[in-house]
C-alpha cells in the first residue's frame, strides 16, 4: 500500500537509515509524514514546544539530519 505523507501530500518514501513507515506528524497535522516533513516541519514544531527558537530548532535538526545522511553514506561504503 502506498503511503501518502499527510504535509505535503507526496508518497513516503524511505529515510536515508532505510526506515519507510514514515513518522508520526504530532503536533503538525494527525497522521504519517516524510522523512522530510519529519525533519523540516515536524521535528522544528516539537523542538520550539520544548521552548527552543526557531533558529536553535533548526540548527540543532540540521546537525541531526547531517549525521543521519553520513551513517547512511558509511553503510554504504562498507558494503562495497
Ligand atoms: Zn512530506
């Protein structure tokens, strides 16, 4: 079954750590997103709740996304 990221509307599609199911979109909209409406709305929405700024919110994803991306490019690597 496809599935429809409830944000922007387009097919989930697999994170760069090969998770699929898409992520809960609490407190944004109810449902599933992407991994990229997890990261650039989502996870922002969660963090200012916690009391961060806008800024820290999305300096602080930034690094996370970052390190996510470079696990994914070592697995890769060591596969080869
Ligand atoms: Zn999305």
């Amino acid at each position: 079954m496809e599935k429809i990221c409830v944000i922007c509307e387009e097919e989930i599609k697999a994170d760069p750590d090969g998770w699929d199911g898409g992520h809960n979109a609490a407190p944004v909209a109810k449902g599933k997103c992407c991994g990229e409406c997890n990261v650039t709305v989502v996870s922002v929405a969660r963090m200012k709740q916690l009391g961060y700024s806008q800024k820290d919110a999305v300096a602080t994803i930034s690094e996370h996304e970052r390190q996510l991306k470079n696990q994914a490019f070592l697995r890769e690597w060591r596969r080869k």
